[in-house]
C-alpha cells in the first residue's frame, strides 16, 4: 500500500496580511518549482527578476510575500515553462505577453482562457516580428503542433467563466481527484471532491499503516481519494528529496 515517503513537505500559511491574500493562493518558490519541476531560480527570474527583469507580474506584494506565488502566477509559470520546452525564446515570450497585454487587455495572459482561445493571431503576430523558429513551427500549416500544447494545457487547468482566470489546477493524469484551488485551504493540493489537503490523508494512511479503509472511513471520503493523495504525495517528496 502506498504511504507518503519522508521529508514531509511544509504548507507555510502567511500570517500576516492575510485577509490580503485569501482566495490567491500562496506558494512559496521552492514549493512551487517542485509543484512545477523548475529549478527555483528560473522561478525567481521569470517572476522577480533575480537581478534581471522579469518575464511576468508577480501577484503577492512585499508584504504577503516577496517569496512567493500567487495561483495566477504559478500556471503562468506552468504555460511559460511549456513554451521553453518547446524552444521558444524568451524575447519572443516577453513580446507575446506586451502584444496580448495590448491587444486583449490582458495583465496575466497566460492564465486567462480568452489567450488560450482568441490568441492564435497573435501568436501568429509574434511570429513574424521575432521570427522565432520554434513559434513558427508551432503555428505552421494548420497550427497543428499549436492546437496540441494549447490543448494540453486546458486539460489540466479550469478557468472561471466570469472572470475567464484559471481557478482550477490538476497537477497530474494519474491523480484526478488532486487539484489545486485557490480558494480553497490556500491552494494547497487537495483532494477536489471533499477539499481534505493531500497531506492530511497521506500522513493519516501511514499513521493507519496503510490502512485506505480506515482512512477512508475516518475522513469520510472515498478509497481513491485516499490512494491518490498518497500517490501524489509520495511523488511529490521524491521531487523533494531529489
């Protein structure tokens, strides 16, 4: 039976200025690059600057933590990653994000649904002012490749159909029932269906030794809900550890 391995992982709550940040989500960089599988000073350049300018916006202010992202910032860090994975550049980003910004009026694109789906023209745009080889791959022919990362991404995240901002993340395939909400337990990862965090159920499976029907029937959740928080956090302390 699968039990969260150690080292444990800290859910650090802000405690001031929280009535800031509620309903934001709150993570700290080395929390987010493991939930992300980014090096932490790639989080703090393309969020901070480290020194240098930034990519994006960051959320949280000085005093709710200079440290840390907000929801919106860690899925944009997510779409941003994908796109240098895929070779894109980080001038052409940086050009992709000032021409949405304008065109859509847009401050944090790339967690807002109307990029993901009125935002082909200006991928296109971007293109052709930077003539970034992997952009222009990506959207060559009949935008294939493109529909597909964009595709992927709406997969995993939800947005709100007011606002059009992403307010739902699925970290992982294999874990469905794992989501991270904003406003939920600060978005920490949670299971979706009863918003019990995935490190309450793994710590009690292994307090249970292994036990997913004590466990279950404690919380009063499902079996499944319990397995794959266990999974998630086995594997998540295995980034840790790493």
């Amino acid at each position: 039976m699968l039990i969260a391995a150690q080292p444990r992982l800290a859910w650090r709550k802000p405690l001031a200025h929280i009535s800031k940040i509620v309903g934001q989500g709150v993570y700290p960089v080395p929390m987010a690059a493991r939930l992300l599988r980014v090096s932490p000073s790639k989080v703090r350049a393309w969020v901070y600057g480290n020194g240098g300018e930034a990519v994006l916006t960051p959320e949280l202010d000085a005093e709710s933590g200079k440290d840390a992202l907000s929801f919106v910032n860690l899925i944009e860090v997510m779409f941003l990653a994908d796109l240098r994975g895929h070779g894109v550049s980080l001038q052409s980003i940086r050009a992709m994000l000032a021409r949405t910004k304008r065109t859509l009026d847009l401050d944090h694109p790339f967690a807002t649904r109307k990029f993901h789906t009125d935002g082909k023209a200006i991928w296109l745009e971007t293109a052709d002012e930077t003539g970034d080889r992997a952009i222009i791959d990506l959207t060559d022919g009949n935008g294939a490749m493109l529909e597909v990362l964009e595709r992927s991404f709406r997969k995993s995240v939800s947005f709100d159909l007011a606002s059009g901002q992403a307010n739902v993340w699925r970290p992982s395939a294999d874990q469905p029932r794992v989501v991270l909400d904003p406003a939920r337990q600060f978005g920490r990862p949670i299971d979706g269906v009863t918003g019990v965090p995935t490190e309450v159920l793994a710590d009690a499976l292994k307090a249970e030794r292994g036990d997913v029907a004590r466990v279950a029937a404690i919380w009063e959740v499902e079996p499944e809900a319990v397995e794959q928080a266990a999974e998630f956090e086995l594997q998540f302390s295995r980034r840790l550890a790493a």
